[in-house]
C-alpha cells in the first residue's frame, strides 16, 4: 500500500521513493523505513539483495550496485546499508556494507566490495579501490592522502544519528508544503 506524495512515492514503512527513481528487482531491496530515495538513484536489486537501513538519505544519480562476488565472478554478494547513513549525490556505490551513522560525500566512488565501519565520513570526489575497509570513526578526505585518514570523535554517533532524524522530519516537512 503506497501513499502519492507529489514526485515521491510514501511507502507503508514511511519510505519517501522518487518517482523519478529506479528499484530494479524491487523483491529483493529492502528498505527498513523512513528512509528517502531522491530523483535519478538506480539500485540495483536485480543483481543481488540490497538492504537499506532506518533513517537513510541517498542522493540524486546514485547508483547502489551490489559488488562482484571476489571467487565467482558470475555471482554478487549483498550490499547493506547501516541506519542513519546519507549517501551524497552523483555516487558510484558497489560496496559490500556500508555502516550506521556514517556520511558519503557528493561524486563518491566505492569499489567492489569495500567495507565503511560505523561513525564515518567519507568526503566529497573520495576513491575507494576494491576491498578496502575503513574503520570506524575515521574521516577520509579527497585533499589529503586518503592512506592517511583522521580519527572522529565518539560523538559523532549520536551527531550523526541526531542529523538524520532531522533531515527526515525536514524532508517530509518539504512534502507536505508542496501539497
């Protein structure tokens, strides 16, 4: 049962999809709820499951594809997605798991099966080669040497989860102004 909200379709679960969007194998995308999908994301669950938490935000032309399995390449292995994560927009995601709590950048790529830990920013125009795993708390910037990353503060989990919470009650604010 979905509910027409101007471009977004409002799922049962309070998930905000574009319609301008794409979910190919829709059976096999599972989205836990409150989540937003803006214009132009393709996810690609005809390849494999794709798992979206609670309180996500994925930015326009965002393409989430799950990865290449590494010793079968005629198989794909899922791609899940933490609870209040963004994902900026112009992506190229094809990682195994991305964390909770954690912020992706505008015009990032992520390899094949990378693995981003909890509590972490990945800035913006950001390049992760296949299999890299990024541990939790750690910010990688474009600028500096991304062999090079920072430690983030324990705060940033309830910053992080705080930020999306707002950014949910923002959006859907947005939709029923334009109504």
């Amino acid at each position: 049962m979905t509910e027409e909200t101007g471009g977004y379709i409002k799922t049962t679960t309070h998930n905000y999809v574009s319609r301008k969007a794409t979910v190919d194998g829709a059976k096999q995308v599972e989205i836990k709820g409150r989540s937003i999908l803006q214009d132009g994301v393709h996810v690609r669950g005809d390849l494999a499951v794709v798992r979206i938490g609670r309180y996500c935000e994925v930015g326009s032309n965002t393409t989430l594809e799950p990865p290449l399995h590494p010793l079968d390449k005629s198989k794909r292995i899922p791609l899940v997605i933490g609870s209040h994560t963004r994902i900026g927009e112009d992506c190229q995601i094809h990682a195994a798991a991305i964390g909770s709590m954690v912020w992706v950048g505008d015009k990032v790529q992520l390899g094949s099966r990378v693995i981003i830990k909890d509590n972490c920013v990945i800035e913006d125009n950001v390049r992760l080669g296949d299999d890299t795993v990024v541990p939790p708390f750690t910010r990688i910037s474009a600028k500096n040497n991304p062999l090079l990353p920072t430690e983030l503060p324990p705060s940033m989990a309830v910053y992080m989860q705080e930020l999306s919470l707002d950014r949910y009650q923002e959006f859907k604010q947005e939709e029923r102004d334009r109504q």
